[in-house]
C-alpha cells in the first residue's frame, strides 16, 4: 500500500448517525472511525445528516468524506447523490451501485445476468401479493427460508422460518421496515463474509472469514452486542475454497460497479461446497464487532491504516467518467 500523507487529504467529515434503522450502529462506526483518522493526523470532524444541512459541508469547507452510514439515506445513493452536486469527493461506491446494491432483489437480478451464484428467492411486492401468495413461498422454496427486507442491513427484520404457519408473522415484520418483502432460499453451511478494498488503483479480496453463530443465528443483536459469535480468520477453509470466494466476491463487486472498498456475505453449501453470494454492504460497519476491520488485521494492516486507505479512495462518479 503506497503511503498517504494526511494532511493531503484536507478537511474531512465523518458522516455517521443519519436516518436509518442503523443509526446506534452508525454512530459506533463513525466514532471509530474518527478517533482512527484523528490518530493519523487527519483533519476529521464528526458530521451527523440528522442534524445538520448536508449544504453545511460545503459552506464548512470540507475538502471529502468518510462515509459511515449504514442503510437508507447512507448507503442507498442518496446521500452521494448529494454530495455528487455539491462536489464533494466521498468514499465508498457511486450513486447507481450504491442503489443497487441496497436493494437485495436488483443485486440478484444483476449477479444472476453476469452468471454468479445466489439463492433462489420470492419477491413480495407491496399491494401486488395475496395472503395466498405468501403461503406458498414455503412449497416454492422449501423450508427453511429467509424472510427479510429487500432494503435494509444488519439483519434488521429478518427472520428464519422454519414452519410454514410462521410466513405471515414473519412477512408482517419486514414489511414494516419495507414496502418490498424478499423471501431466499435457505443455504445450510459456512457462513462466511469477504471484504474488498481497493489498493493502489486495485480491487482486492481481503481474508474471508468464517462465522460461527449461537445456533446459527446471526442477527442484530448477535452481529453488534454480544461477544458469543466466533469470527474465525483464519477462516479455516480449503486454501482452495477461501481463493475461490475471494475471486467470486470480486466479480461480484465489479458486476454492480461499486468502487472504494465492500464486503460481500456468502454462504458455503454444506453438501456441494458451492458458494452463494447474499449480498454486498457497500458502506461496511467499522465499530469494534465489525468483520472488515478484523479481515484487514489479519492481512497486517490496523485499523487506522485501513480506515486511512479507505479515506485515499474517495472520489466523485463524474470524475471517474472524464477520466
């Protein structure tokens, strides 16, 4: 990694907190973060979009950000999209791949066109389904399934449904975080998570890393407030498989466009070993429970270095086409 200087890297805001279901999580990753930049000489200052005019940014004389939101308004293309007008050079993917990948249904349809592997699944479009149609998910996908939000992160609203009689309770629940209720396949194997991060102009697959949850349940509270989830890094895989992902994940990175850095999340069929890619985050958690962080220390990069790599990829999408 070619050495950044900080003080080249001007006036920076952290972007953290926001609108969305995520801000608590947003806060720890922009506290993080900023206590990261800081220790690095970096010029960074605390900006929450709840709170203040994102117009501030440019009256303030912020040079780029650091984007540490986390779902809607943060990692959907909405907040880029403004800082694309005001001309603020910000980390993470462009408008259109930002979009695209918050939304899980737009993300499967673009990986199932360029050929890469995701579980089958069943679009519960809001006032286009029947208590019918959600009844018969279960015999379309099997059971288990995954029923949850087609736009929000941190398994926020997701359930596992292992009795077909629990469908409605758990399609009433994601539906009242979005109108759009995805309904996937359940993969049975690893649980595995790849970040991305793009070093000196190059996109790269970062350690994968294997995680072990209480019963296999990886939710909210087990992701961010509890220390019972073993994140295995090492991930413990075939030297075969942990490449084989590294490069899947980097296709799928490149197939929605995104830029700066990503982590994908994948699940390893336990029978076939094939791996199915579930979704790409493209503004990843950074709080002390967070897996990107923990991938790069293990390919010896710290956390301040990485948060200071990230901050070196920013830029605009016009700036990108005029090249």
């Amino acid at each position: 990694m070619s050495a950044v200087s900080p003080t080249s890297l001007g006036k920076v805001a952290v972007l953290m907190g926001g609108r969305s279901a995520e801000r608590e999580i947003s806060l720890l990753s922009g506290q993080g973060v900023l206590q990261a930049l800081r220790a690095r000489g970096v010029d960074a200052h605390a900006f929450d979009p709840a709170q203040r005019p994102l117009t501030d940014l440019h009256i303030e004389g912020f040079a780029r950000c650091f984007i540490a939101l986390h779902g809607r308004f943060g990692e959907d293309g909405t907040v880029q999209g403004a800082l694309e007008l005001l001309g603020i050079p910000y980390t993470g993917s462009g408008v259109m791949a930002s979009s695209m990948a918050i939304d899980k249904v737009t993300t499967k349809r673009l990986w199932l066109a360029d050929g890469l592997p995701t579980p089958r699944h069943v679009l519960l479009k809001q006032g286009h389904f029947s208590a019918a149609d959600v009844a018969a998910v279960p015999a379309e996908l099997g059971l288990p399934l995954i029923v949850k939000p087609a736009r929000e992160g941190s398994s926020i609203g997701l359930t596992k449904v292992t009795d077909a009689a629990h469908m409605a309770q758990a399609v009433a629940l994601a539906a009242q975080l979005d109108a759009d209720v995805l309904c996937e396949q359940f993969i049975a194997g690893d649980e595995v998570t790849c970040p991305v991060l793009v070093l000196d102009g190059q996109a790269r697959a970062l350690p994968v890393i294997r995680i072990v949850a209480p019963d296999g349940n990886y939710d909210y509270q087990n992701k961010y407030f509890t220390d019972e989830v073993q994140y295995l890094v090492p991930c413990g895989l075939p030297a075969g498989e942990e490449e084989a992902i590294g490069q899947l994940v980097l296709k799928a990175f490149a197939s929605l466009g995104c830029r700066g850095w990503a982590r994908a999340d994948v699940m390893i069929d336990a029978a076939s070993r094939r791996p199915y890619l579930l979704e790409m985050n493209t503004s990843p958690g950074m709080t002390g429970h967070s897996l990107v962080p923990m991938s790069a220390r293990a390919q010896g990069l710290s956390y301040e270095d990485l948060c200071l790599a990230v901050l070196a990829t920013a830029s605009l999408d016009y700036e990108r086409r005029e090249q």
